[in-house]
C-alpha cells in the first residue's frame, strides 16, 4: 500500500472507530450515521485514494467545484452539497448533487422547485438552520422556521429530508452539544407540525471537532475533511 492510502486508510479508520465509539455510548446503530467526506481543500488524488478505499459519499462547499469534480472523478459517488448555494448556480448543481445540505431561504427553496420542475428531477434537500442565531452564518431563524412550517407542505418537485447546522467553534466538543441537541428537538417539532409528507429523517450536523457529540444527539450525516487527511498537507481551516 502507497503512503498515500496508507495515511487515508489510518485516518478512516480512526474516524469510523469514533462514530461507532460514539453511537454504543447514545444507543445507536453506527449504521445510522453517514459519513460525508469533505473535499474542498484535498487534491484530486486523496480524494481518488478515498473512493479506492470505499468512500462514496462526497461533499463539497461550492457550486462550481462539485460540478467540475463530478466530471472529474469517476466510480460509485454520490455527491453532497454542504455550502452556500446562491439561487442562480442551482440549474447546473441540480444534476449533480445528490443531497443539497444547505437549503437557508424560502426563496431558494422556491428556486430549486422551479429548475427541479424544468429538469425532471426530484432532489433531496436539507434546510440550513443558524441555531445559535451567529450573524455570520447563513440559515432559517428556528422560530421563523416554524412559524412557516406549513409551507414545506407545498413543494412537489423536491423533497425536504431534514435539517442541517454548524455548531459554533469552539475548543471544548462539548459545548457544541446544545446546538446539535437544538437541532434534534427542533426537527421532531417542525415534523409533527408538517406531517408525513415532508420526510424530515437527515439530521446532518458535526465535523472534524465535534462530531462524536453530534452522534450521540442523533447525527445521520457527519462532514468530516480534515479528519481523514491529516497528515497529507499543512494545517488549513477546513472542516
């Protein structure tokens, strides 16, 4: 094995030891929770070195670069969007991406229904919710979320599969919990005002620093980047 998927191989494996770790401590089926593997800042080759591994899920943060890596990388992957998505770079997103994981307006969720209608796709989507109310983060204020509930009801040509959030950064994982656990309560809420109808099941919350206390409040999805690089380059800010 080259050194390359030797480091990825270790790395994997120390974060899949962690998520099961944290899923026996909150008795859950370590099943349950997706890995999403964040590329933005990998080169080309990690990420190929990952999908030799058995790593299909793949998240980028932008628009272009999921586009472009879709093309670029071939094999059993299945693309997520997890940043920002301005309304005029949903067209050539909508082939591509498989969950959209940061839905923040209704005004894009009118954007995406309107292009999924043109297009004949069905996509998944998650709404973005800024639990902590940070001003420097993007995403439904929770009360104006419920207050609107009734609105997730009308779409017919996408399907809202639950709710996604960034915990604030901190030093200490554990103070992350509240936002997550925030985040859990309010989906259960906001499913019992929408009804069967809006599926609601993704809970997609935890990165590098703090995804074992997003598993045990009942993370589905994990993003984790430099998790699973480490090692291969210089520190960068990734997620």
């Amino acid at each position: 094995m080259s050194n390359l998927l030797s480091t990825l191989s270790a790395n994997l494996a120390a974060v899949r030891d962690r998520i099961a770790a944290a899923a026996d401590r909150s008795n859950r089926d370590p099943d349950e929770v997706v890995l999403v593997a964040v590329t933005k800042y990998a080169e080309l080759d990690w990420v190929r070195g990952l999908i030799d591994l058995g790593v299909t899920q793949l998240g980028e943060s932008r628009p272009q670069q999921l586009v472009s890596r879709s093309e670029s990388l071939a094999g059993p992957v299945t693309w997520h969007l997890i940043g920002h998505l301005q309304r005029n770079k949903v067209r050539p997103v909508l082939p591509v991406a498989t969950l959209i994981h940061s839905v923040d307006s209704f005004r894009l969720l009118d954007r995406i229904e309107t292009i999924a209608e043109e297009l004949g796709v069905a996509p998944r989507v998650l709404l973005e919710v800024n639990v902590t109310r940070e001003e420097s983060k993007n995403g439904f204020v929770p009360s104006d979320l419920l207050g609107h509930s009734d609105r997730l009801t009308g779409y017919r040509h996408l399907v809202v599969d639950g709710l996604m959030t960034m915990a604030p950064r901190v030093d200490d994982p554990e103070l992350a919990r509240p936002a997550f656990a925030s985040l859990r309560q309010l989906r259960e809420t906001l499913a019992a005002a929408t009804g069967p109808n809006v599926p609601l099941g993704e809970l997609s919350m935890g990165m590098s620093g703090d995804f074992e206390i997003a598993v045990e409040e009942g993370a589905t999805l994990v993003r984790i980047g430099s998790g699973l690089f480490a090692g291969l380059a210089s520190d960068e800010a990734r997620p």
